[in-house]
C-alpha cells in the first residue's frame, strides 16, 4: 500500500485543453459482468489502487508554460513545503496533480496520452496540521 500521511504524490504535465484533462481525470461508472470499473485514465496509467480519493487536488493553468511556484499556487498545505520549491524556470506545464497522503513508488514515470503528457514530479513531504478553531 502506498498510503503514507505526511506525503504527497504530485503529477506534472502538459494537456491541450482543460476538457480533455478532466476526462483524463474523470472517473467512470461502467459495468462489466457486474464488476464495477471507476478508475481513470490517469489511475490506469499509473496503475494506482487504493488511495483516498477524496484527498486529491488536479488544476490546469490557461497559461501553456509555467514555473513551479505557479503550479503549485492553491495547494493545501502549501505554506508547509513552499520553501522546497526554489526552481524558477518556465516549464511546458500546465496540469498538477497532487494525491495528499499517498507516496507514490510505482514504476511507471510518466506517460503520453494522445497529444498531452503527464510526468511523476516527485514526493513531497509535509506536515499536515489540522484546524479546529472553526469548531469554537
């Protein structure tokens, strides 16, 4: 199992378009011989099982290349990692994604989807810490 608080698994890439990187993304909800098949072409691609998908973040910029600190603009968590984060160059990215409490040590690498790609970045760890004053 690759469930690992205080990791997260993130995702770099290029899609020609915000509708085929939410199809990439999206789950299906097809039967076959009454065995449910929901995984995304993304989780295929990566063959990842078993994760809380409740606990995932997918955004793409308008803008074709982009830094890293761009990218990651938005994340939970950010504030906790941010200073790891130092490369400034411009990338050929567009899409992040970002499986919290999940280190990701598969194999495959990174893949090609028609025109668009998609590339493990790496394991960032952090430290998650919970906010109950909205409680009060």
């Amino acid at each position: 199992m690759n469930n690992k608080e205080g990791y997260i698994a993130i995702w770099l890439g290029y899609f020609v378009s915000e509708e085929v990187f939410n199809e990439y993304i999206k789950r299906h909800y097809e039967y076959d011989d009454e065995i449910e098949d929901i995984d995304s072409d993304f989780e295929k691609d990566f063959d990842l099982k078993y994760y809380d998908r409740d606990i995932v973040e997918a955004s793409i910029l308008k803008q074709d290349s982009n830094t890293l600190k761009d990218l990651f603009k938005g994340s939970s968590y950010l504030e906790d990692y941010i200073e790891t984060i130092t490369d400034n160059h411009l990338y050929k990215y567009n899409v992040i994604i970002r499986i919290y409490d999940y280190k990701y040590e598969g194999e495959k690498k990174n893949i090609v989807h028609n025109e668009n790609i998609l590339n493990f970045y790496e394991n960032i760890e952090y430290e998650k810490v919970n906010d109950f004053r909205w409680l009060l």
